[in-house]
C-alpha cells in the first residue's frame, strides 16, 4: 500500500478530507521522526514502539576493492510490533 492509497482509504473510513488525512499523516511522521531523532521512544499500544538502536562499529570490505576497513558505529532507527499488532498479523 502506498501513502496516496492510505490517504484515501483512512479518508473513506473517516470521513475525512484526503487533505485532513494527508496533514495528520505528515504531522505523525515528522513526530516521530524528531522524537526518534532526539532520543526519545514513541510507542503506539497495540500497533508497536519506534526508538534509536546503535549499531556497533565493525571490520568490512570495500566490494570492490577487497581492501578492509573500518565501518564505524552508527545510530539506527527501529520498529517493534506492539503485542496487538503481531497477535492481528499472524495466522
């Protein structure tokens, strides 16, 4: 499903102008892009938790060259599935 299609299904289930739908959506996202950013976890209950994993530093290879080198440690954004929300999706 892509943003346009949500919008408009969210707008069919609400009521709501695709224009309200397509604000609220933006808003959400830019949320919790700068809650998650920041630090700070966002958990929605039953759907699931956004928060900042760090990645450790580690050995590779450049893909073309062979040679080694450094990958250094790096923040990650993750999502967990909240309990309602696995429990919804499996079969």
């Amino acid at each position: 499903m892509t943003k346009r299609e949500l919008i408009d299904s969210l707008s069919k289930d609400l009521k709501k102008s695709k224009r309200e739908v397509e604000e609220f959506i933006d808003a959400f996202v830019k949320t919790v892009f700068d809650k998650v950013q920041s630090g700070e976890k966002v958990a929605v209950t039953g759907f699931g938790t956004f928060d900042l994993g760090k990645r450790a530093a580690r050995n590779g290879r450049d893909p073309q060259t062979g040679a080694k080198i450094r990958i250094p440690e790096m923040a990650m954004p993750r999502f967990r599935a909240g309990k309602g929300f696995k429990e919804t999706v499996r079969r």
